[in-house]
C-alpha cells in the first residue's frame, strides 16, 4: 500500500543525493521524481529479495529461468549486504541499464557481476561458470563440446597468458563475441547490440580513410574515439613526434625531461617525483613502460582540448597507483608527499599526513576508507583542492585569474 499524502515522506539527506548525482547522469529532478515513485511502492525504504524478483523477472520474461540469474543481480547490487536493496541500490542498476551509460561501463559492470570471488579477475572456472549460468536460464544445456569452446575462447582472449581475463581482455571478448554476450547479459537487452554495431560502424569509417602508412591502424581508431582531433592534426603530431623521437616511443627519462617543462616552476621544487605519476597516466593503454604515439597524443588533448571532468578521470588513473580502481590513504599520501616536493612545501612546516587526511574527509562521500573515479571527481566542486591536485591543468588559468 502506497502513502498517503498527509503521511512524511522520507526525504534523501544531502549527502545521499551528492552521491547520487555524481554517480549517474540523472538530475536532481529526475531523482526526486524516482524517489518519489520509489517511496510510493516500497514505503519502507527497501525491496525485499522478493519484492525484487517479482519486480525484475518482467524485465527478463524472455528468459526460460530467470531466477538464477535474478539472484545472482540481488547479490551484486546489494552492496552493504544486508539482504535489502535500498532506493540508491536500484536506481543504481537503473542507470546502468539505460542507454545514457556507455558500452564499456557495462561491460565493467558486467565484469564485477561475474567475477565471483572479487579479486577483479575472472579464472577458468568463473568463466565455464558463466557459460553454466547463461545456458541455464535461456533453457539450455552446455555440452562438452560448447564448454570446450569456452575454454578455448578464453585462452584466445587471455592476452598475457596469465590464465586469467583482466576486465579489459573481458571488455575485448564480449565485444568480438556477440553470441557469448547475447547469452551472458539478458539484463541488457538490445541496448548492447546496438552500442557494439555503433563502434564498428566508427572502426570502419577510420579504416577506410586514408592515413601516414607508419601511423598504426589501432591508434588511429583510438584516437578517433576517445579525442576529437581531425586527420590533419593527426598526421602533424605524428611528423613531429618522430622528428623528437625516432624510435617511435619515450623511455622514462625522455619523459621526464619533456614533462617538467609543462609543470609549475616554484622555488626548491622537485618534480622528479610528480613526474613517475604522470609517466603512468601517460602510459595508460599499452602498460608497457614506454610512451607510445597515441598515448601521448591523448595526453596532449586532454591537457589542450580536454573537459574539466577528462582531465581529472585521466590523472585519477595515475593517482591510483596499483590500478586497483581505487585511490586509497596510502596513495593519496604519496601523492601529496609528491606534490610538496613539487610546490617547495617546507614538509617539516606542514603535514603531509594532515593534507592527505583532509582530502580523504573531503572527498570519500561513502566513507570507506577509498576513493572512487566518482567520488575524486567530486574534487571539481573545490576550486583550491583541484589546484593542488592537478597543477599542469590550471597553471594557466591561475595566472591569469
């Protein structure tokens, strides 16, 4: 039974809808309305595990047996793990399913789905599982002959033979493999199929346009996805970063020497230290130890062409250092130390400990003791704290304000 007008209605704290916000692309409206609907139909606050099958096996009515899979959603997205699933819990699953989100937000968050035992890594035995999981609830039996090919599927795409899928060689498999992938995500419908056609409609159309020969085919279609440089820009980068670097690549020193020019200059900084950071932003496609010419060229964008937002999301990635999708205290420590190495910040003056502290409080919205790409790019809202934290992105703007 739904409330009645004159009963209160519950109403989301502050700190609720900040986090709401920063993690889905839902105004604040928009969620108001939600939560309103929401409130409506669970007035306690929460779905039971039965309320919530009964609500989402309409949404998958075209699986044979959908209570596996149903289970298996509940699990994930009850995220505190007290067999409830609050209004943020929902609306979570909510956005990922819509069409605003992207084709490799899904696919992460397929990943995590599937990734049993959390160590962000999907084993053999996860993957067959998987496999066991889909035929079942469409109805079906895996055979030996179908399992032997998920295995040999799995060992195509285990990239560095590790014997195990990184999220990333998990991305590369679903998108190369749509039959695996109708099977595995019902949740999604059609919307998937439809993101996929969309990216290999753009691989086409920049395979089929003329380019330098030397200019690699697959740093090309990524530059053409993630900047909006045009060919002929393009082509001028690539003529002068092999004019500086003939062999097609920078080693750490070379990097070093080219990135302390960009940084602030201060009296007593060092930049040695900040520099190892943003060598591992910079080298964030190939991990190889190397700086390749589409890295580069996409550092050189964000810094030039870059939204606010791209160029806190790409100097996240070198703040989390063990690439964990986290940024902890220990990192956040090491960051600041950097940073007042940079700034010439007298450390025996001021705490680095204290800096490093206050930035946590700041920006950890859920309290866990860890930093999200959301909740570090909530960093935007505080004008002094983005300054201190990425110096190479505003040092123009501070000189002219």
């Amino acid at each position: 039974m739904g409330l009645n007008q004159s009963q209160e209605r519950p109403e989301l704290n502050d700190r609720e809808l900040e986090y709401i916000l920063l993690h889905t692309n839902y105004t604040q409206k928009q969620i108001d309305d939600i939560y309103i609907r929401f409130m409506t139909h669970y007035p306690k606050g929460y779905l039971t595990r039965q309320q919530f099958s009964q609500l989402y096996s309409s949404e998958l009515k075209h699986l044979k047996y959908s209570q596996p899979i149903i289970e298996r959603l509940f699990d994930h997205i009850d995220s505190d793990k007290n067999n409830q699933l609050n209004f943020k819990e929902v609306l979570f699953l909510k956005t990922i399913c819509s069409k605003d989100t992207t084709l490799n937000e899904k696919l992460e968050w397929l990943f995590l789905l599937y990734d049993t035992n959390h160590d962000r890594l999907i084993d053999i035995r996860e993957f067959i599982n998987i496999g066991r999981l889909a035929y079942v609830v469409h109805g079906k039996y895996l055979s030996q002959l179908k399992e032997d090919e998920f295995k040999s599927l799995f060992k195509q795409y285990d990239i560095d033979d590790d014997d195990h899928l990184n999220c990333q060689e998990f991305i590369q498999l679903c998108k190369q493999c749509k039959d695996i992938l109708e099977i595995i995500a019902p949740m999604f419908s059609n919307i998937i199929n439809q993101q996929i056609n969309n990216e290999k409609k753009k691989e086409k159309q920049t395979s089929s346009t003329n380019y330098p020969i030397n200019i690699p085919h697959d740093h090309l279609a990524y530059l053409h996805e993630h900047t909006t440089f045009t060919n002929d820009e393009i082509k001028r980068y690539y003529s002068t970063f092999i004019r500086r670097c003939p062999k097609g690549r920078l080693d750490k020193q070379d990097f070093v020497h080219f990135y302390r020019n960009i940084l602030p200059k201060r009296p007593n900084g060092d930049a040695e230290s900040y520099c190892d950071f943003m060598f591992k932003a910079f080298d964030i496609i190939s991990h190889n130890g190397f700086i390749e010419f589409h890295e580069f060229l996409l550092a050189i964008y964000v810094h030039s062409k870059g939204t606010p937002r791209e160029k806190l999301e790409w100097i996240y990635n070198a703040y989390d250092r063990d690439s964990d999708g986290y940024i902890n205290y220990t990192e956040i420590n090491h960051i600041v130390h950097a940073l007042f190495m940079l700034y010439g910040i007298d450390r025996e003056k001021f705490s680095v400990a204290y800096k490093s502290y206050e930035i946590m409080s700041t920006l950890d919205l859920n309290n866990d003791d860890k930093l999200s790409k959301q909740e570090f790019l909530n960093v935007l809202k505080n004008k002094q704290l983005t300054e201190f934290l990425a110096p190479n992105f505003w040092k123009k703007e501070n000189k002219t304000g």
